[in-house]
C-alpha cells in the first residue's frame, strides 16, 4: 500500500513539473553530436589520423623500415624546390587541369542535351550509357586506348587509309590527356547534368524578352545558375587526375612522370624515401585543399536567384 502512495506521489502532476529539463540549445547540440558522431569518427581515423601520421614521416629523412632516425625538420619540403621535382609537380598539375577543362568542354554539351532536349522517358537510359565505361576496370580501359593509340594500332590505320600521315601519340603527354579525359569525362557529364536539370526555362525567356541573343543569355543566365555544378564537376575530375597512376603509367612511359608516380616510387619503388614521399603527399593534399577553397568560393559566388 506504502509503494502505491509513493508511486502516486512520484507521477503526480506537481513532482513531474519538477523534473530539470536540459535548454533546447543543449538538445540541439546533442542531437547533432549523436548524427555526426559515426561519420566524424569514420573521418578521423580514416583521414585526419592517417594525415597527421603522414605528416610526421615527412619531417623524417631518409626514413627507412626498421631504421630509427632523428627528425631534422623541413629537409624533405625543401627537397621538393630541386628544379626535376618542381618539373614533376608542374606536370601532374597541368595534367589535372588540362584533363578539367576537356571533360568541362566535352561534357557540357552532352549533359545539356541529356537534360534539355532529349525525350524524358530516354534520359536515364542515356545516363546509364554515358556512365556504361565506368562499369569496366581503368586498367583494363588503359590497356583499350594503347590499343587504339599505338603506331599500328587502329586510329593510325584508319588515317593510313584515308590517306592522312599517322600520328605519334602514345608514350606522350596528349595520350594522357586522351585516357584521363575518357576516364573522368563521365564524372564531369552526371554532375552537369544534376545542375543542368534544375535549370529555370523562364529566366531564359524573360532574357529573350529584354533582347539578349542566345550567346548573352547563356553567358548571363544559363551559366551563373549551374556555376554550382561547374564548381563540383571541376573539383572531382581536378582531384581525381592529380593523383591519377594508371593513365600517366600506361599511356605517358618514363617521359611523363607525375608526382602520384613518384610518391609511389618513394614508397614502393627502389628509392625507399619514406620521409620525401611523405613530403610530396603533404604537397598534393595542399594543392588539392588550395583547389577546393578555389572552387567553394566560385559556387557560392552564384548569384541567389
């Protein structure tokens, strides 16, 4: 009977009201930490620790397995200004960015006409063909384009055929550009096309309406509202072909070294320099940082429409 009253007494509305309540701002904060919780400790052991580990090995020289050293601080960095390294970085950075704006090139067009003016009922089915490429190995793509691009391979026997002089493409810069560009153009197509997609018909008429041609309303129009997408689609296929292996590997030979092959070399390769190859992984994650402040404030200097 005693557990009962205490009971009653416990439920009542008056001891209830008692009950301290956390602030909302408290809540909030809470119910974020617990959303974010499982992808921020995802983050930090699979990137910001494994950068911080990275770090530290390049302030190391010569590091090798099982030697023990002291630090000897910005050595490895200092390395990276040696005249052949910079000619590296320079190319691994021209490759990203001539690859960026072919597939933007390339691929703007496609995903205009995928999202403006092909039929609806055959747009997923044209996105699934674009992106078909994707399905099979870079390797095995690589080993495809080699064919294609060798001296005897099939585009220079079709320009023999036709009477044009062949061209000497493969184990070169532009072979590299050709296989990075076919690789990540499909990337560059489906952001577009996301951007593309949304796009308002009606501010393209009302610059009709005050007298602006086609090549003004795209520039005016057109541009500023998928800008967005630009910026995204710029940033992955820029990221992705600075530290592309297989392409330059396969398509460039020893005349086109980039930093991703060299920072393999460091660790992998017969230099065993764990230190440099750190330093040189410490430098591509900064041009890639540089790269992507870049493209975040080009999308948010879109104008609100």
């Amino acid at each position: 009977m005693s557990n009962q009253i205490r009971h009653s007494q416990l439920d009542s509305p008056d001891n209830l009201a008692e009950v301290p309540k956390l602030p909302r701002s408290q809540v909030n904060w809470v119910e974020a930490l617990t959303l974010l919780a499982p992808s921020g400790i995802w983050l930090l052991l699979l990137l910001v620790l494994p950068t911080l580990i990275i770090f530290e090995l390049s302030l190391v020289p010569d590091i090798r397995p099982g030697d023990v050293v002291n630090p000897s601080g910005l050595k490895n960095y200092l390395r990276i200004l040696d005249p052949l390294y910079l000619q590296v970085i320079w190319r691994s950075l021209f490759l990203a960015f001539g690859t960026t704006i072919i597939c933007l090139i390339l691929g703007f067009p496609v995903a205009y006409w995928i999202a403006q003016i092909a039929p609806k009922r055959w747009r997923n089915l044209l996105i699934i063909a674009f992106i078909l490429p994707l399905w099979t190995s870079s390797l095995l793509r690589s080993y495809a384009w080699i064919t294609i691009l060798r001296p005897t391979g099939l585009l220079n026997s079709l320009l023999t055929n036709l009477g044009l002089p062949a061209l000497e493409l493969l184990n070169r810069i532009p072979a590299v550009l050709i296989g990075m560009s076919y690789g990540l153009l499909p990337y560059m197509v489906l952001i577009l096309y996301a951007s593309l997609e949304k796009l308002d018909k009606r501010l393209l008429e009302a610059a009709a309406d005050l007298g602006a041609n086609p090549l003004q309303a795209f520039w005016q129009v057109t541009v500023p509202q998928i800008l967005p997408g630009i910026a995204a689609g710029s940033m992955l296929v820029f990221i992705t072909g600075l530290g592309d292996f297989i392409d330059p590997e396969l398509l460039g030979g020893a005349s086109s070294m980039t930093a991703a092959r060299l920072v393999y070399n460091q660790f992998l390769g017969a230099t065993q320099n764990w230190g440099f190859g750190s330093a040189l992984s410490m430098t591509l994650i900064l041009f890639v940082s540089i790269a992507i402040a870049f493209l975040i404030k080009l999308g948010e200097a879109t104008p609100k429409q």
